[in-house]
C-alpha cells in the first residue's frame, strides 16, 4: 500500500473552510460592503414605515415649497408634504414588488433554461425563436403594452415584470446549462441509469448555481429599475404612497420653472442610491462565485 | 531522416554558451504570500547545444521559459540570479533593449499552435511581422516570409501566406510556429512541449523537421517535455527539475542509462519502457504527492517522498555533486541512488484467459456516421471484433480513427448507423435508455479527464452512494459499508470521505472515478485515455491498480490509448484502428514486433522511445485524410508507404486472419511483410 | 460565409414572423370588445355590433391577422382609434425623432464606451480600472430619468448651458436641434456606459491574455503595435453585438426620457395609445419598435461575419 504523505487533511472541515473562504471574501470585498450597508438600510425603512418619520409622509399640513431648511431638512413639496419624510418611506413599495417579481423571474427562467439547454433540438429551437421574437422588444414597451391591458395594480406589476424576466433568466441559465451539458459527468450519470429531471437538477443545477445567484441580484436591479420607471410613467405603484417614482413624476414639471429642485434631487438620490447598492451586491458576488 | 541525437558542437575557445541560467530564484505572489517556483537553477546550453529540461506538472519548467523571456505573469518576478543569452543580460534589459532582444537573439514555440498564431491575420503577414520589426520593407518581409515558409517544408508557400490559421491543421499550424520561430536565425530556440496535443506521426514529423533545422542553422535549443522518450531523441543533454530545482544533469545517454538521483531513479520506473508488459511484474511507483506549485520544502525537495532520505536529508539541501565529467547529481547519496528499494513488489499474480469460453462482449460491423455541416463523416465502418473475460483489449489509433466513437457506441452513449454489440450472448439495445439495470451495471467506463467526469459539486459519499443505489440497489449501512471496501480497493484513504472533488489531486480523482466504474461489479470497463491528463508517476500507480483489479475480480477491459508504451504494458491484445477501419487485430506482442501493418510499423516507428535506436523511421506523407471523404479501396493507400499500386487504391482489403489469432487488413501477404519488415532500409514501391 | 447570412437573413424573417403573431395575439387578448370600449357603456348593443362589424371584428382570428399583417407590410398601418387619422402620419415622424435622439446618442457612447472598456483592461486590477468599472456601473443602475434630472439641474438650471426641453423651435437648423437633443443623450450614455464599456473590458482582456498576444510581444513587437494590430481586431467583436441590442432600446425603449422631456418620439407615442387604450396604434408602434431591433441585430451579424476571418473564410482545406 503506497503511503499517503502530507497530504492535506480532507473532511468535514474541509468543505467548511472552503464555505468560510467564500464568505471571507465576500466581507472583504468593498463593493460587496457598501452594497449591502444601504440596502439594509432602505430594508430597515421599508419595515419601519411612517411610524418613524419625522413627520406624516401623506401629511399636507406644511407650507408648500419650502426649500431644505430647518424643520424640513429636505423642504417641502407643492402639497406641503415634507420631503425627508416621503424619501424615508418610499421604499417600501419598491421593495415589495421589485424582489417578487425577480424570484418569479428567476424560477421561471432558471426550469426554462434547464429544459432548453438539456433538451436540444426541436424543443429549444422553438423556445428559442419565441424567445428571440419577444425580446426584440424592451422590457418597459412590453410592460406598458401589458399593463394597459390588464390594468395595473401591485400584483399586475410583480406578475408582468416577472413573467418578461423569465426568458431573459432563461437565456442566461440555458447558455450555462450548455456548458455543463457536454461534461463528461453527465454522461457518467445517465452511464447509472438516472432520468432526465434528475440529472437537471441534482447534477447540472449545483454547478449552475453561482451564475444564476449573480444573475438573481443582477435581475432585481433591473427590476428596481423597471418599477422605477413604471411607477414614473403612471403604470406602477399608484398615488398616494411615498413612492419615490411617484414623487419625481408630480414635481418634475416644476424643473422648467428653474427651480424647486429639492422635490426631485432626493428622491432621486434615494432611488439611485438602492439600485448602485444592489449591482455593488452583484459586482461582489460575480467577482466571488465566478468560477 | 531521423537525426540522431545532437553532439555537441565543437567549442571555440571561449566561445559564449547560448544561454545561462545562474541561481535563478523565481517567485509568485499568491495572496500576498510569496512562493518560490525556481529554486536557484544554475544551467548552461552551449552553442548548437540541444539541451532538454525535463519534470512532471508544478516542476516550474514553463515558468524558467516564461522568465528568460521576461514574460512572466503579473504576479511573478525574478527575486535573484542571473539570466544571459549570448552572453547579454537579460533583466537588466527593458524597453527598447528587451524587444531589440527578442526580436532578434531568443524564440519560443510552446504548446497548442492553433492559439499561438492569430486568428484574424493572415499567416503571409504574421510571419512577415517578425521581419518588419527590425526594419525590413514590406515587399522584403513578404519575400523573406515565403522563404521561411519553404525552410519548414510547406509545399505551396504563396497560398499558406494567405490563409488564416484556422484553415490549417495543426501540423501545418505548428511548422508556421517554428518558420517564425527561427525565421530571425536566433541564437536560442526555446520549445515548451511543442508536440503535445499533435498526433503521433505528425509529432514525429514536427520532431524531424526541428531536428534537422537545428542541425542545419546550428541554433541551440532548450527543449522543454514531461516525456523523457522526445528528450531522448531530440537531446544532447537533460536537466531534471523537481519542485523547482534542478535536482540531476548530464548527457542523455548517461542519465537515463545510469541515473544518480532518487526521484530520476524512480521517474524511469514508472515508465513502461522496452516492451515490458503486466505479466512481467507491477510498474513502480513514487510514494507520496507532487508537490504542489511553490510549496514550501526543508532540506531536500525530494526527502519526503524518498526512501533513501535520512536524517540529514531532511534539515540539509544538498549540493549539486560531480558524478562523472558533465553528469551531475543533487543527492547526498547519490551513489547508491540505483538501490533505490522498489516502492511497489513487482509480484503480480494474473490469471490466464480461457480462450475456450465464449467471449464476453462481441462487436459485429459497427459503424457510425455522422452528419457535420451537410457532409457525412465516417466515424467508424465495419468494425469487428471480441473481448473475452479477463483480458484487456487495447485499442490504438491516432486522430479520426474511431476509437473514441467505437468506446461510445460500446456503452450505449451513441447509436451505431449499423451492427450490433452483444454481452454474455445477449445483443445489447443500442440506446442507453433502453437497456436493462444489469446490463448497463456490466458495462462501464473510466474517462480521461476527471476534473470533467466527476461532478464537482458532490462529495466523494454522495458520488459512490448514489452509483452503489442506482447499479447495486443498495442503501443505508449496506451501501456504506461497501463504499468504505470500494474506497480500500482503489486504494482512496476513507478521510477522503467527504470531500469534493476540485480538493483532490488529478490522481485521486482517477482512482474516484475507478471506484465509481467499478461500484456495480462490471464485467468490462472501457477505459479511454485513462492515464493521459496524468504525470507519469502518478500513470504508474493508476496502471497499477487497473491490472490489480483485473486480477481480483476477471474484469475485462477495452483500454484506449495514444500511448504505444502503456498499451503494451496493459493489453493482452491489441486492435489498430485507422479511419474508422479495423486495421489489424491480435495479441500485443505479435502485432508490436511484427510482422505487422504497414500502418503500425509506421506508428510504431514513430513513437520516441527512452531506448531510442532500433527502429528506422518511416516517414508517413502528409496529414490523416478527412473521415468526410476517405480515400477510395484501403484508406491508408494515400499514405501508404509499401502501396503496391493500382490495386490499393481501386479494392479495399478485407480484415483476414493471416495467422492464429492474428487479423489485417492490407493487400501486402503477411510473409511478403515479415520479408521486408526485417530488413527495414528496403521499402515496395511500384 | 454567404450560407451563414442566409441562415441568419431566414432566421431573422421567422423570429419577425413570430413577433407579429405575440403582437397581434397580445392585442387580442386585451379584455373587452373594440366597439363597446370605443362607443362607450351606454351605445345600444347594435351600434356596438355594427361598430364591430365595420372594423372586422368579428371575423375569424387569421383573418384578422391576414389582414393586419398584409397591411402592414404595405405601410399601410390602419387609422388611430384616438385621433382618427392614419398611424403612419403619427408615427412617421415620431419615428424620425426618435432617430436622430438614438442617432446622437449612439455617436456619443459607442466611442466614449469603447475607449472606456480599453483603458480599465489595459489598467486591470489598478485603481484606474476599478474606477471606471464602479463608475459605469453605478451610471448604468440609475434609472435614466434620474440621471436626466441629475443633468437637467447641473447643466440646465445651476449652469444654464443647455436647454431643458428635447425639442427645438419648428425650423431650427441642424445644429440648434443639437443642442436640444444633447441633455437627453447625456442621460442615455451614462445608462449606456457601463454596459458598453464592460463587455468592451471583457473582451480586450481576454484577447491581453490569449497566446496569440504572447507571440506577437515574444516577436519583439511594442506594446502600441500588439495592441493596435492583435488583440484589438478579436477584441471588439462581441462589442458589436451588443451596440446592436441596444437600439432597440435606444429607439422604442425611451418612453421614460421623451415623456421627462417632453418628446415626440415612438416610446412617447406608445406611451400614450397604451394610456388611452388605442390599440391599433399601439399594435404598429409596438412592431415597428420589434422590427427596427431585428434589422439592428441583423446587421450587426452581417458586420461579425464580415469582420470574423473564422465566418468569412471556411475551414480547413
């Protein structure tokens, strides 16, 4: 028996430390930090609400158009609501549908992608062209379109943004699928007698599984994105929530008046700063898991 | 022409070596911490000197050619020593003296030509480039580069100029490496495992062509290989690095005829080597593991590993020793460095095969097209043959012969176009899904690329638990208990037990993927290139094992390989395939010595062997035909180099038993062969 | 090469068959019948069936479809349920104006991009590319009406060198309408940017570390020249591709900008048959967004093929 010389101790430990690793470097990862330090943040907001605003978001007791002073640290808005408070409490909503309706995505996008990229031919060729054909469209004149139609309510929005982010996911999984599908460890299983629905998800989506976490954090950015700009055009969350969408979209015109841009700065700077979080998370996960 | 090995040149009084390497430390920053690859290697090539620098994976071999060249990675820097060539220094050179240097007095050839050229210029200007950087017009580097291109033997330069790389094959690919490469006349060639990856007849020709090159334009060469039998053939002298220092080096003969150091010792038995065979004994093997890129090591690098290392081994590098003029050895033992105590016992007890019984697994006229891009490929045709139990069939070929396609159809992965394969007597479903749980527990296979064949993401329980399910039916305490039996049989310590695949070494990998092929009790494992991503002594272990287990439990094996010296050792019989076609069939030491095929003896005599001499070489025209449009009557007549005429280009020969045991398929009667193979400088040519 | 664009030509009038059918299908499943939406709650059932009938509702579905589709090809695309005159003589100019604000902008981006992408692969790992990369990225996850506020009120308000209306007085030349397009392109190449320039990254890096770039540097060549003439030419291929996917977004996809500056454009059109439920206009303002795309992305195929020697040239001879 040949002996077995300083090989490093393999085991339970092992697998640990190597999760540890990961996460290790994770923690050091700037990008990654800061992320997710704001978007805690704006998660603590989501939760706390109006309860510790400064004042009443939906309260139009106060002067209007106050510009940031004491009092009102970022001044009022045309109704005489107080700003600060309406940035404090306008993420809740986005992060009620935006999150929903990127797991929706992601579900659906990650059994397409592993349906087309195991099963090749006539089925993914089909897909594929339908999928082709209906992305040639962008994601908000798809939405539009669809929300005009079925109206639009937090639930039309979560299910619409979910349903065009599938074939979107789908793509993505189905381009990592086929790289794993050649492996010869896949023939080694099917070599064992395993079906086909066992070999997709307990073989293949393990080692798939880092893209489609990058992919998920990347996707919910862009759904921020979309309800963004949703909720700006009238189609997303409806008045009178806090909104921060909605707060640009009632006070923008003021802009060609040369003035009042406070009403429109922070809560702009609000929703920038939760979607720049949200690809730092992804930037950091990529730079980790890639593989 | 084959070359023989370089002399060297005669030295000029104090003329200056092509290049030295003195005390050269290199080192990579991983993580912030440094590790050294090359420990203080101190060599020397003289002028029109082949010299070969010789070592398995992580020996730091390509990072010495990537720090003479100064193009080491980001994270790799010279930390002292000197490099000079032609007598110049070269890191103290930088900008316009460091591309003034490699424009004109070093090249390199490194392995994978497809990659070296790019793919969006034209070869005609690429290779002019190497003329323009130091001044030439443009017309001037045309004409130069068609002169270039007529020096490495391209038949039509004018039209290879103006191709783009991926319009060639790979020999092609590679003599265009080389035209550049010595295109400037250089006063150092260096060549990083230049032919690995290139099938073996195309290899021998790449050889020849740089052989004769050299000796020609009396350029000195550092010719950098794991495979000591090229190094033999192209070398004046070797250097043996391991762990990154040069632990032994001398003249070639020398070294391999009378190795001084522990570690070159056990290298050259684990090598299968002058027709040895497993009937003659167990290879050996070199305890313990490679040891990892930079990893740190008191004393001497190889104490760990070696059982002659003492005390003083341990806590004392040792000097480089003289052993004899030129051959030195860094081993503070080095004369009783041949009694080196055989790792392994060469006691192997191998059952005889009954001929008697019925065979075991019986292929019938496969063949197989594909459909690539609206032309038919004929992967295989007519294929034939039985493999009895116990008995090993190995299956040798180069590039489109076949062999790959015939181990897939065997297991079911691909349907055959025609034929059928039988098991025990009963023809197998030619779909995988068809067939039954016992028929695909009978029938396994090992791959060559482990990293790919296993799933990286499960642990090493979770890979033969589930096999031992789905093929044994068992579960439970049942399940573990043989897993634990499976594990000691491969010889996989049971601390392994949980860890995942990318945590094990490329040869604990294989001996994983044995166990899983094997979890089921098969009857026959087919075993494509099994040993191929691996370095030798780790081969050498793995061979092992597959005859041990063959022994214990009468397992059949179809054994594929590109390695001639590894198929002997392991076959029982051997099967020559080239283009699909079944070239020549019978027991191995009859098809290695001969009488043989044409195709053989011209495989056969291409293959670098450490004992080198003997065979002459044949010279094999040309690159394989395409299996889209195979040549007309015998496949080999295009190549061929004893064709008769007419009749082998206009009717296929059929596959006849020319003597017990013993199946060809050639034109050529087999007393006609043994005739003209004993005298080899005699050749038919109508 | 030419069976491959016949392959992507035939592949491209399949997936615009495909979208024309999901349109037309989407339309149709949007609740309600045409007439009574039209005539409102309180026509008489006749009027609504008589409405239907003129229109051609009620015929059968491929009919329908026949008739739509056959239409539209002919540039004739139906009459605006809203304003009652002819699409085309809507969206026509709409489509022009969105044209020349995606025109603009792609000749801002596609350069500032790409020179973006080379310098932080060339700079790898140092602070410059780090910036680059953090910077385009941040860019590129504001929604664009903010960065377009950002804008207007630096350069239109606090600065006041830009005006903050997209569309300049009817007959202004050239280069006054310029000026007026030039906030909003800004906006549309910081969301561009980091997109652009990190596939651009992506790619040089992975031609920096190819073989073929070690040859050419071991032939002694200087960095300029192995950078220009190497790794250049196989490093913006996949650059291509995705300048062209992102025209439909520049062209149809801007319903948030036109309406922020309150421009003429197709995204604006959209936007208001979708609010105002006139889906014939709709219909055709949605395909001609999906057709613009396909043609952007054919030529975009055309354009690798031409410039990959792999596509142009065939295999091994």
């Amino acid at each position: 028996m040949s002996a077995t010389v300083t090989a490093p101790a393999v085991g339970r430990s092992e697998a640990k430390i190597a999760r540890r690793e990961t996460l290790g470097r994770l923690v050091r990862s700037k990008t990654f930090l800061i992320g997710s330090g704001v978007v805690l943040w704006w998660v603590f907001w989501a939760i706390a609400g109006s309860r510790l605003t400064p004042y009443d978001p939906v309260a139009q007791n106060f002067a209007s158009l106050q510009p940031p002073g004491s009092g009102h640290w970022f001044g009022t808005d045309q109704l005489g609501r107080d700003v600060l408070s309406r940035v404090l409490a306008g993420a809740r909503d986005t992060l009620e549908v935006a999150p929903l309706a990127t797991l929706i995505g992601i579900v659906g996008g990650t059994t397409l992608g592993l349906v087309m990229g195991f099963f090749p031919g006539l089925v993914d060729e089909v897909l594929g062209r339908m999928i082709d054909a209906f992305l040639a469209l962008p994601l908000i004149v798809i939405a539009v379109t669809a929300l005009a139609a079925v109206g639009h309510s937090k639930w039309t929005l979560i299910a619409v943004i979910g349903l065009v982010f599938t074939p979107i996911v789908g793509r993505t999984v189905r381009a990592a699928v086929l790289g794993e599908r050649d492996l010869e460890y896949v023939q080694a299983a099917r070599l064992r007698g395993e079906r086909a629905p066992y070999v997709m998800f307990v073989e293949i989506l393990p080692n798939v599984m880092g893209t489609i976490i990058v992919e998920a954090t990347v996707r919910l950015g862009y759904a921020i994105f979309a309800v963004a700009g949703l909720t700006f055009l009238g189609f997303g969350v409806q008045p009178p929530s806090p909104d921060w969408s909605l707060q640009i979209a009632d006070n923008y015109a003021l802009l060609n008046a040369r003035n009042y841009e406070w009403t429109v700065l922070f809560p702009g700077a609000a929703i920038a700063s939760l979607v720049v979080a949200v690809n730092l998370i992804a930037d950091g996960l990529q730079q980790v898991l890639d593989r | 022409m084959s070359a023989p090995a370089l002399e060297l040149a005669p030295k000029a009084e104090g003329a200056v070596p092509a290049l030295e390497l003195e005390d050269l430390d290199v080192v990579y920053t991983v993580r912030g911490r440094d590790r050294q690859v090359l420990r203080g290697v101190t060599l020397t090539v003289g002028r029109g000197e082949a010299y070969g620098l010789v070592g398995e994976s992580g020996c730091g071999k390509s990072t010495a050619a990537l720090a003479i060249v100064r193009y080491l990675p980001r994270n790799g820097r010279v930390r002292s020593g000197h490099i000079r060539i032609d007598g110049q220094d070269v890191l103290a050179r930088s900008g316009g003296d460091l591309r003034t240097m490699r424009a004109e007095a070093v090249s390199m050839v490194y392995q994978n030509p497809g990659t070296a050229l790019n793919p969006a210029i034209r070869i005609g200007k690429q290779v002019a480039e190497v003329f323009t950087v130091r001044g030439a017009s443009r017309a001037e580097a045309t004409e130069r580069a068609f002169e270039s291109l007529k020096l490495v033997q391209i038949a039509d330069p004018s039209s290879v100029m103006h191709r783009y790389p991926h319009q060639l094959s790979g020999g092609m690919q590679q003599r265009v490496v080389i035209a550049m490469a010595l295109a400037k006349d250089p006063a150092l060639l260096i060549l990083d495992e230049p032919t690995t990856g290139l099938d073996a007849t195309v290899e021998a020709e790449v050889l020849d062509l740089v052989a004769g090159l050299q000796a020609q334009l009396h350029t000195s060469v550092l010719f950098i290989s794991h495979n000591l039998g090229v190094i033999a053939k192209m070398c004046a002298r070797v250097g043996v690095l391991y762990a990154g220092r040069l632990v032994e080096e001398g003249p070639v003969e020398t070294v391999l005829r009378d190795p001084r150091h522990p570690y070159t010792v056990g290298l050259l038995r684990c090598i299968p080597r002058g027709g040895v065979r497993k009937d003659h004994g167990r290879l050996d093997t070199i305890a313990g593991f490679l040891p990892n890129l930079g990893e740190d090591l008191p004393g001497c690098v190889f104490a760990a590993r070696c059982a002659l290392a003492e005390d003083v081994c341990h806590t004392e590098e040792p000097p480089m020793h003289q052993v004899a003029g030129g051959h030195l050895s860094r081993c503070h033992f080095h004369e009783r460095a041949q009694t080196l105590p055989r790792e392994e016992s060469a006691d192997l007890e191998l059952p005889r095969v009954d001929r008697g019984a019925s065979p075991l697994l019986q292929f019938d006229e496969l063949g197989k097209v594909f459909q690539q891009r609206g032309h038919s490929v004929h992967a295989l045709t007519g294929v034939s043959a039985a493999v009895w139990p116990g008995e090993t069939l190995g299956l040798v070929g180069e590039s489109g012969s076949g062999k790959t396609t015939l181990a897939r159809t065997l297991l079911g992965i691909i349907e055959p176009s025609e034929g059928k394969v039988s098991l025990a007597g009963q023809q197998l479903a030619e779909r995988l899904s068809q067939r039954s749980t016992d028929e695909v527990r009978d029938l396994q296979i090992v791959f060559q690329n482990p990293d790919a064949a296993l799933n990286r993401r499960h642990a090493v329980r979770r890979i033969l638990r589930r096999t031992l399910y789905k093929l044994a039916g068992l579960g439970g305490a049942a399940a573990d208990e043989r897993m634990l039996r499976l594990m000691h049989s491969v010889r996989l310590a049971e601390r392994y037990v949980s860890a995942k695949p990318s945590q094990l070494s490329g040869g604990l990998k294989q001996r994983l993927a044995i166990a899983r092929a094997f979890a089921g009790d098969p009857k026959l494992v087919v075993c494509d290139e099994p040993t191929s991503a691996l370095d030798v002594s780790v081969q050498a272990a793995i061979l092992n094992l597959l005859v041990e287990l063959q022994a214990e439990r009468q397992v059949s094996y179809v054994f594929i390989s590109h390695d001639l010296g590894v198929v002997r050792y392991v076959s029982d019989r051997i099967a020559v395939l080239y283009l699909g076609r079944l070239m020549e069939l019978g027991p191995s030491e009859v098809v290695f010595d001969g009488p043989h095929h044409p195709y053989t003896e011209a495989l056969l005599s291409a293959v670098p062997t450490i004992d080198g001499g003997g065979r002459e070489r044949i010279k094999l025209e040309g690159d394989i035909p395409s299996a889209a449009s195979p040549p007309s009557g015998c496949v080999f007549h295009t190549r061929c180099p004893r064709v008769l005429g007419a009749i082998c280009e206009e009717t296929e020969p059929p596959l006849v038993e020319v003597e017990p045991g013993h199946l060809m398929r050639c034109h050529i009667p087999l007393e006609e062969l043994r005739r003209l193979q004993r005298a080899p400088t005699e050749t038919v040519r109508a | 090469m030419y069976r491959f664009l016949l392959k992507r030509v035939g592949l491209a009038l399949i997936t615009l068959f495909l979208l024309s059918v999901i349109v037309f299908a989407a339309a149709q499943l949007l609740p309600g019948n045409l007439g009574r939406n039209i005539l409102g709650p309180f026509a008489s059932a006749h009027d609504v069936a008589v409405y239907n009938h003129e229109h051609g509702v009620d015929r059968p579905l491929v009919s329908q479809y026949w008739t739509w589709i056959s239409h539209f090809v002919r540039g004739d695309l139906g009459e605006s349920l809203e304003y009652n005159v002819t699409v085309g003589s809507l969206l026509g100019p709409a489509l022009v104006n969105s044209l020349k604000l995606a025109a603009l902008a792609f000749v801002l981006v596609v350069p500032i991009s790409i020179l973006g992408g080379v310098a932080a692969a060339l700079r790898r790992g140092r602070f410059a590319d780090r910036a680059i990369t953090i910077v385009g990225l941040s860019l590129t996850s504001i929604p664009e009406f903010v960065t377009a506020i950002v804008m207007i009120v630096i350069f239109g308000i606090a600065l006041q060198w830009l005006p903050v209306g997209a569309t300049a007085p009817p007959g202004s030349n050239f280069l006054v309408q310029i000026k007026y397009l030039l906030l909003p392109s800004f906006a549309l190449v910081a969301v561009l940017f980091g997109y652009i320039a990190r596939i651009t990254r992506a790619g040089v890096i992975e031609a920096l570390d190819a073989d073929y770039t070690r040859t050419a540097y071991l032939k002694g060549l200087g960095a300029r020249r192995v950078i220009v003439k190497h790794v250049l030419r196989n490093a913006l291929l996949p650059t291509i591709a995705v300048v062209a996917t992102q025209t439909g977004y520049l062209i149809g996809g801007l319903l948030v900008i036109e309406k922020l500056f309150n421009y003429n454009g197709i995204g604006q059109r959209i936007y208001v048959a979708a609010q105002f439920k006139d889906f014939t206009l709709l219909e055709s303002g949605v395909m001609i967004v999906g057709v613009v795309y396909l043609v952007a992305t054919l030529v975009a195929d055309i354009l690798y093929s031409v410039l990959n020697p792999r596509i142009r040239v065939g295999g091994v001879e």
